[in-house]
C-alpha cells in the first residue's frame, strides 16, 4: 500500500497546503485538514522530504520577496566608505573663509569696542523689549543694519553651517572606534 | 583589593582638590589682569584688606549678610612675588566650594539626568579624533552663534530669540562638560591603573581635572573656554548624545 492510498489527501493538495501547515495557519483554520495532513506525513517520504525543505531556514529565506532598494542606497554606501581625507582636508580649509569672514566683521563693526556695542545693544534692546511686554516704555527702536555687514553674517552662517555638517560626518554615529572595543573589553 | 589600591580614588579627589586651592590662591594673587582678566568671575575678587585691618576700614569692601564671620580677615598674607597680590587661602577655599562644587555638581547631574546620552558622547569623544572634532565644531559653533545672534540683533520680532539661542547654547556647553568630565575620570582610571569605581566618582575627579584648569593663573580662562567650547562642540555634533545622531531621513519619504 502506497502512502497516498494510506490517507484521503492526495500529494498534490498536500504540497499545497504544506505552506499554511509549516505556518501553522492551518492547524488554526482548518483543524481536520491538519490532522490529516499529519496523518499522510507519517506515511508518505516524499511529501515528508518536502515538508523539512519547506521548514528549513535556507529555504525559507530563499522564498522571502526581496525589498526593493531606496534610491538613495548607492549614494549612500559609497559616502559611507569614501575616505574621511578629504572631508577632514575640507574641515580644515573651510576654517580659511570663516576667519577672513569674521576678520572682516569685525574690522566693520570697529574693532572689539562695536562687539561690545552689539552686545550692550542687544542687552539694552531685550531689557526695552521686556518693559514695553510689561507696559512701562516703548518697543525699542532697532538699528538699521548696512546690507554688507548682513551678507557677510549670513555668510558666515552658512559657512559655519556647513562646517560643522562636515564636523559631524567625519565620525560616523553608532559604537565604533576605539570607544566600542573599549566598551566591549569592559 | 589592596588596602593601598582601596584608598587610590579619594586619595586622587583630595589631591585634585588641594592642587585646586593651590592655583586658585595664585590665581587671586596674579588679580584679574590681562591676559585673564575674567578671573573675577571663577575665584571671586581678591580682598585687598591685610591681616589686622578689618575690612570694614577699607573703603570700597563692606561686610556683607553671607559672610557675616569675616574669617577670611585673618588669613591674607603678603605675597613673596612683588608684583602680585596678596595671598588669600580662605578666599581659595571660598571658591573651590562655591564655583568647583557648582561646577561637579552640575556635571554629575548632567550624568545622572541623560546617562545614555552621555554614554554615547563620551563615546564619541572617546573615538579616533573625537577631542579634535569636538574643538573644532566648538569653534565653528562659536563663531555660528555669535554671527546668528548679530544677525537676530537687527530684527524686532526675532530679538526675543536671542536669550533663548544663548540659553541652549549654555546647555549644550553645560551638557559638553559634564561629558569631558566623564571622559577625564575614565582616562585617569586606564592612566592611572586605578580600580573600577563608580561612574559619578570618576566624573567627579574629571570635574575637579577641568577646576584646576580653569583656575591656573593666566592661561585658566583660555583652558576653560577650550574645555567648554569642546563640550559645545560635543554636544552639537552628537545631537546631545543621541545615539541616532543627526539624520534627515525622516524628511525625506
């Protein structure tokens, strides 16, 4: 006597319904189809041989439906291991226009003496503001600012902006480096 | 453990302390002068009062309501050095418990508030280049404050925003610190072969390190504003020790 005589499933339907066995939807769904399903299991090698290649982890990971890659997956990889040189040259020279944008600055604002203006101004202004909230003075007036001073400032901003991006990427985030392998001997 | 190894911990506190005083009393005998002349604000002014003159007599200093026993009178000594101000260990010790114990307070409740965070600056400053990232994006920090607060300076409506740009600013540094503090505590501990302790004690130790730098004569104020622009730096390019640090792929769906 064959093995598919020995049960009422025939292989064909139990290589169909070995999925939702090997997941156990079956036995939650249909629990006399699962009994049976067993039952020609316990008789029949091929459909067993199949079962355990069904069940294996290989196989399993074969059958997953890979994702399919973000756009930004190439760019990504290749900014990951690009080398930290030149990025590490960038972060030094960028220090060049950062200085002459602040020499300028403060060349323009006289000196030192109109740093400590700007910041006795902005002291005296933030003080007119909080008496003009509480009703005892007016809005103070603010001074106008020359349009090169705000360029060079808003370039300044920037170029900092960018520097510290760069500053940032130079080390990647996560435990890496010496800090990790001394946390792991630890 | 030995007896010897048990002791090497509050030994090395002690030291720090004492190593403390020691330049704050020279730090107040050189005076808030060029090229420190911030000293004032850690070690506090020097008295100019001498021993046996109460200070009541001399113009310009008053006894005030938190020093109502005046002991520091009595213990202001001439100074060996011409040229510098007289000696004051009271008002030493004055200033090591106010700014150095305001100071490792803070740094071990910055510890104890973020740990994680903290966990992971240290980290990072603890990896290849990390001190040096962390002064540099301190510096670029500075200079990206101080050119966003002129630039806020001009505008009314966005002149409110300045206390508050100062505010984190001070934060970050605050935060910053406390985690070289750490970092100082556990190089001190590898250096030094010292025993494992708690963290908070070795953080301890690191805050008592970054004191002693800021009170050394002269070149205090130039060691603080390097510890605290690296702690700036630090926390602005951990993202205040976020263990995803700075990313923007949330924006981008």
């Amino acid at each position: 006597m064959t093995a598919s005589e020995s049960n009422s499933l025939a292989c064909s339907r139990v290589r169909v319904l070995l999925e939702p066995y090997s997941d156990g939807a079956l036995a939650r769904e249909d629990r006399q189809q699962y009994d049976a399903l067993r039952a020609h299991l316990a008789g029949c090698s091929d459909c067993r041989l199949q079962h355990e290649q069904a069940i294996s982890l290989p196989f399993r990971l074969r059958a997953l439906s890979s994702p399919p890659p973000p756009d930004s997956l190439v760019a990504g990889v290749m900014r990951t291991i690009a080398s930290t040189r030149l990025a590490t040259r960038r972060a030094w020279t960028l220090l060049v226009p950062e200085a002459a944008l602040a020499t300028f600055i403060l060349w323009y604002l006289s000196g030192l003496e109109g740093i400590t203006s700007v910041a006795s101004g902005i002291v005296g202004d933030l003080l007119g503001l909080a008496g003009w909230s509480s009703g005892s003075g007016s809005l103070p007036s603010i001074p106008h600012a020359d349009v090169l001073l705000l360029l060079a400032l808003i370039a300044l901003t920037a170029i900092a902006g960018y520097h510290l991006s760069i500053l940032i990427r130079l080390t990647p985030a996560g435990r890496t480096g010496s800090g990790a392998r001394r946390a792991a001997s630890e | 453990m030995s007896d010897s190894r048990h002791w090497a911990w509050p030994l090395l506190i002690g030291v720090l302390a004492a190593i403390g005083i020691l330049l704050a009393i020279a730090d107040i005998a050189a005076g808030a002068k060029w090229p420190n002349p911030m000293s004032d604000a850690l070690v506090g002014p020097g008295v100019v009062v001498k021993a046996g003159v109460p200070a009541s007599a001399t113009p310009g200093t008053q006894t005030v309501r938190f020093d109502r026993t005046g002991v520091g009178e009595k213990f202001v000594f001439d100074s060996p050095i011409g040229g510098f101000g007289p000696l004051n260990p009271y008002q030493a010790v004055r200033a090591f418990l106010s700014s150095g114990a305001g100071l490792a307070l803070l740094a071990l409740a910055g510890l104890v508030v973020f740990p994680a965070r903290a966990r992971s600056a240290v980290e990072r400053l603890e990896d290849r280049h990390g001190t040096e990232i962390a002064l540099g994006a301190g510096l670029v920090m500075v200079l990206l404050t101080l050119a966003a607060i002129t630039l806020l300076r001009f505008t009314l409506v966005f002149l409110a925003v300045v206390p508050i740009v100062l505010f984190v600013a001070l934060i970050a540094a605050l935060f910053g610190i406390a985690c070289i503090s750490l970092a100082i505590g556990r190089l001190l501990r590898r250096r030094l072969r010292l025993p494992s302790v708690h963290p908070l004690i070795a953080a301890l130790a690191g805050s008592l390190v970054v004191f002693d730098l800021a009170v050394i004569p002269y070149a205090g104020v130039f060691a603080f504003a390097a510890a605290a622009m690296a702690g700036l730096g630090l926390a602005v390019v951990t993202r205040f020790g976020s263990a995803a640090g700075w990313s923007f792929g949330d924006l981008n769906w």
